[in-house]
C-alpha cells in the first residue's frame, strides 16, 4: 500500500511535467495544426537554462524564473523568426522535419557548453513531510502548484483575453480570421512563445528532481506528446490529465511489472490509447 | 532524339563501369561510406514507397531495419544457418513486424500514424536493449560472421561493396518494377484520392498493408546486410535518431522519385560522415541541413528536373560536336 502510494505521488509530480511539456505540443498544434518536435528540446534548453541560473544565484529566486522565461521567449521568436515563420504554411512533414533540425541544433549548443549530466543546486529547500510510512517532498508539492497556476493562467488566456480568442480563430479557420483583420503571423509567435514558456517550465521544475542532461529532450519530448494524444491534443486539461495518466502509469509499471521496461509503458500505452480512441480521452472526433 | 539515347547509354555505361571499379579508385575509408549508402538506400527505397505512392509517414523504420539486423545475427550466430537463408528469412521476419505495426495504423492516419510508428520504434528499441537473454542488452551482439561465396569470404569492404552493389541494384529495379506496377498505381490512386479509389474497387485496406510489408522487407534486408558487414551490432545503430535520417533521406530525395531518393541517400550519407571532421559541430549541421533544406526545398530534389539535368549535359556533348563540324 505504501509503495503504490509512493508510486503515485511521485508519478503525480513527473506526470505534472509530463503534462507541461505536452501543452507545447497542444498549444502548437491547435493555432498551426503542426507538430514542433523540437518541444522536448526547448523543455531540454530550459532545464539548462535553470541550471546556469540557480547555480550563479546559489538560492531560490523569482528574479532567476523571471529571466529564463524571458530567454526562452527570446529563443522561441528567434526560432519563428529564422525558421518556423517561413514554413507553418507548409505540410505537416515538412515541419516535422526541420522542427526536428532545430531541435538537433539546440541539443548540441548545449552539448558544446554542458556535456555531462549535472545536478540542480538545492533551490526549494527540499524538505521530506511524512505522512504515516509515505514521504512527500517539497519539490512535488511545488511542481504541482506550478503546474496548476500555469494550467488555470493558460485557460484564462484562450478564453478570456481578446489575444487567446484571436489565436483560437486562427486555428478554426486561418484564412478567414486573416480577412476579418486577426494579425495571423503574430498569433504564431505568441503560439511559439507560450509554448516555449511551458517548456522552460517543465524543465526548471524537473531539474531538482532529476539530473539536467543535454540527451533528456527528445525522449521527454516523445512521452510528452504521447500523453498529449493519450488526453486529446486539441484539449488544455486534457493534455494535463495525459501527462498525469502517463506519469502515474510509467512509475507503477515501473514498481509492479517492470523497472527494465519503465520506458516502454508510455508508448504501449500510447499505441493502445491510438488503436481504440485516437483522438485522446478528453478529443471530440473532428 | 534517337542520337540524345545513344548518349544517354553511354552516360549510363559510364556510371555502369564506374561503379564495378570504384573499390581500385577510391580509398578505404570512402569506399567504407559508400557501403553504407548503398545499405541506406536499400532501406530509404522502402520507405520511399511508403510514404510517396502510399502517403504513410513512418518515423519507425530503424525497428525493420534492426529486427533485421538482429535476426540475421542471431539466425547465424544461434542456429548456425548460412547467411544465404538468414538474409531472406529476416526479411520475412521484418515484413511479418510490418504487419504487425500495419494492422493497428490502418485506422489511423496523418499525426497519429506517425505518433504510432514512433510508439513502435521506441519499443523495439527498449527490447533489444533490455531483453538480454536474447539481445545481449547494451552489450550488443559481437562476431557476427561475414558471408560466404562457395569458399570465397567476403570480409573485406572491397568484397562486400560487391555484395551490396548487387542488392542496392536489385533493390533499384524491384522498386522501379514496383511503382510501374498494378500495385504502385493502385497505391497511387489510394494517396490521391482514397474514396475514389475505393470506389472502383481497389481494396485499400490490402494496399496500404501491402506497402507497409514491402517497405519493412527492404529494411529488413538493410539491416541484414549492415549486420553482417560491420559484424557487431548494439541497439543504438538502431534508434529513433536512426528512423528520422531515414525519413529524412527519403523526403529530401522527393515524393515519388527514385532517382531524387538515390541522390539525397547519397549526398546525405556522405554528408553524415564527412561532417564527422566537424567534431561536435557536426550535428549542428546536420540540424541546419534539415532545417534550411525544409524552407528552400519542401519538396525533396527529387523535383529537380533530372531529365532536364541530362539533357542539358546531352545539348552541351552536342553543341561541342556540333562545333567541332563548323570549324
């Protein structure tokens, strides 16, 4: 009982990242209807990011959160700028591929400056709460409250702001939200930016519980868009909940029939979730 | 015109003989590369078919490619056959994975058919990394005999270019027979419009299962022929990185285009191996090769008109002629 409690929480946490990688691919692919597989690279870029940051400040600090995110907006408009402007009209390969050039291009920037796995410095003040025989850390608590504020700010955005209504007609009907006077290259950018932003945020709040390496991108970007088909990839809440069914499935698998075949959890589940209801759990059929 | 195919012949023949003398001209290392792209090609052909006359996008041709690279090992290495029936049979063994992957993506298409194959890809790797009682795990499988003619080894790469120029020729003129085929225009019509399609009576769901074995037997065979050239396998040769170059080679060489899919394979093979100079910036440039080769060439080079290429070296051979009379 407690072991599978355990596995819960901790799947909560990673499943919770999980998900916030995955709204990139979400966000993405409901204003453009293309998928930028250099989104677990941005999460990768991020993390390191984090890691620059934290480690020259030695504490935790808003201050650092603030200029990462302000980096990695940066990157993500230097990307639409150089690349994914000239080519979000094209098909869907076509981006697929050069997202994933870019996505190369990111991992071995960084491979260049950080080649080895490093650990974050302690910025939450890790603290354990037991709770009877199960341990809670701190990092798990913030990475679900972050989570969760991200998640309500993002809704709130597409629903509430004339911006998050604008970028939600682009994706019903591009050329018409075009004629009735939406700025439509900008929507990409914003689209870009919020779903950098996420990214980064996956990234840094993995940090303290794994290692950062420059390798970890494209396999969590893989299991992020699993869980962002497994919730339905046209749903915000949806991807979440995918990243949380994803997370908690990975550990107990990982606890109950195979730590050797942790990895293989996400795509079985990805590849059954695709034959009985491709359009994810929370997807309408289109 | 009949003077411009005589031309065309001798440029062909010219291609012929350099290709049976390129062992004695080339040195180790380059012939080494250009093993590897006649390997490549018969794998990206494969895949070729799939995606430009089936329109199926398949980020998981590294799992073909290393079920039958692991087959063929270890059908030789365990059961001790010769190479002569490992080589077919694990062609069979990827065509029957093939059916496997085939059957859950026939009700899928576009994002999710490419999200399936990923899903596949990643899983076939995790085994052969895992299951060690029959993989060997991450210590891959070492001494992978080379093949045998009567007595005659083949364990040089200047024998082995032989073996593979053979089957990349091969591969060549199935796929061209292919295409020209029933079986290609019918995939055809299928990608171009699949309710007409279904319409006269082709059965759709047979001819997408059909280009999905087709193409997992070519990569099969690929990774047979790999297996036992560099004689040690490990499961990364064949991960996800793996697929996306082989995607990557056959959306660069264009849609429907054999020539254009033979020329990206080897311009990108020699490129993959000869960035390798550039150390660490090497994959950066292989980055920027698909990112930039995306924005100024969607269409792959296989929309480069190669005919017209040709006939321009034939007008060039016959203005010089031509020339040559005047004066």
């Amino acid at each position: 009982m407690e072991v599978l409690l355990q596995a819960l929480i901790g799947g909560l946490a990673v499943g919770a990242i999980y998900g916030l990688v995955a709204l990139g691919f979400t966000i993405i692919y409901r204003s453009l209807y293309v998928i930028n597989f250099a989104q677990g690279h941005v999460f990768m870029v991020g993390s390191f990011m984090g890691f620059v940051g934290f480690s020259l400040m030695r504490r935790f600090s808003v201050a650092v959160f603030i200029f990462v995110l302000i980096a990695a907006a940066m990157i993500a408009i230097v990307t639409v700028f150089l690349v994914y402007g000239k080519i979000h009209r094209a098909d869907h390969l076509t981006f697929a591929i050069a997202s994933i050039g870019v996505g190369i291009i990111m991992e071995n920037i960084v491979r260049m400056i950080c080649p080895d796995p490093r650990a974050y410095p302690d910025i939450f003040r890790e603290k354990v709460y037991s709770v009877g025989d199960i341990f809670i850390s701190t990092q798990y608590i913030w990475v679900l409250a972050i989570t969760l504020a991200l998640i309500t700010m993002l809704q709130l955005f597409f629903y509430k702001t004339k911006m998050g209504k604008a970028m939600r007609a682009v994706s019903e009907d591009r050329d018409m939200a075009s004629l009735l006077g939406i700025n439509v290259s900008y929507t990409v950018y914003i689209a870009f930016v919020i779903s950098s932003i996420v990214g980064t945020m996956g990234g840094i709040l993995i940090g303290p519980i794994y290692f950062f390496s420059f390798d970890m991108g494209f396999m969590t970007g893989l299991k992020a868009f699993s869980a962002a088909i497994i919730g339905g990839i046209m749903s915000v809440p949806g991807t979440l909940i995918g990243g949380i069914i994803l997370g908690v499935t990975e550990n107990l698998g990982g606890v109950y029939v195979s730590s050797e075949f942790k990895d293989a959890i996400a795509f079985a589940l990805l590849i059954l979730m695709l034959m009985v209801k491709p359009t994810g759990i929370f997807g309408k059929a289109k | 015109m009949k003077k411009s195919k005589s031309t065309a012949n001798i440029i062909y023949a010219f291609i012929g003989v350099l290709l049976l003398i390129l062992p004695f001209l080339c040195g180790y290392y380059l012939l080494h590369v250009i093993i590897f792209a006649g390997i490549n090609l018969i794998v990206v052909l494969g895949l070729g078919l799939l995606l430009g006359f089936s329109g199926q996008v398949s980020i998981g041709h590294a799992a073909f490619y290393g079920i039958g690279a692991y087959a063929s090992a270890l059908l030789t290495l365990k059961l001790g056959l010769p190479f002569w029936i490992a080589l077919p049979l694990a062609g069979v063994i990827a065509g029957l994975a093939g059916i496997m992957l085939a059957i859950p993506s026939l009700k899928v298409s576009m994002l999710y058919l490419v999200m399936t194959t990923i899903g596949f890809a990643m899983i076939v790797w995790i085994v052969m990394f895992r299951w060690s009682g029959l993989t060997n795990g991450p210590n891959g499988i070492i001494g992978i005999p080379s093949p045998t003619i009567g007595g005659f080894v083949l364990d040089s790469p200047t024998k082995y270019y032989y073996l593979v120029l053979v089957f990349s020729l091969l591969a060549l003129w199935l796929m061209t027979r292919i295409v020209r085929s029933a079986i290609g225009l019918r995939l055809m019509a299928i990608f171009d419009q699949e309710e007409a399609a279904k319409s006269v009576g082709v059965n759709t769901t047979y001819f997408k299962v059909l280009a999905f074995v087709i193409s997992s037997i070519f990569a099969g065979i690929g990774g047979s022929l790999y297996a036992h050239y560099v004689t040690f396998i490990h499961p990364d040769n064949f991960n996800i990185w793996v697929s996306v170059i082989f995607l990557v080679m056959a959306v660069f060489g264009g849609q429907r285009s054999i020539p254009g899919i033979t020329t990206a394979v080897i311009i990108l093979t020699l490129a993959t191996e000869y960035f390798r100079v550039l150390g660490e910036y090497r994959m950066i440039g292989y980055g920027l090769l698909l990112a930039l080769g995306m924005i100024y060439f969607p269409e792959g080079i296989g929309t480069i008109k190669w005919s017209s290429i040709i006939n321009i070296i034939i007008r060039l051979f016959h203005s010089k002629t031509q020339n040559t009379l005047k004066t």
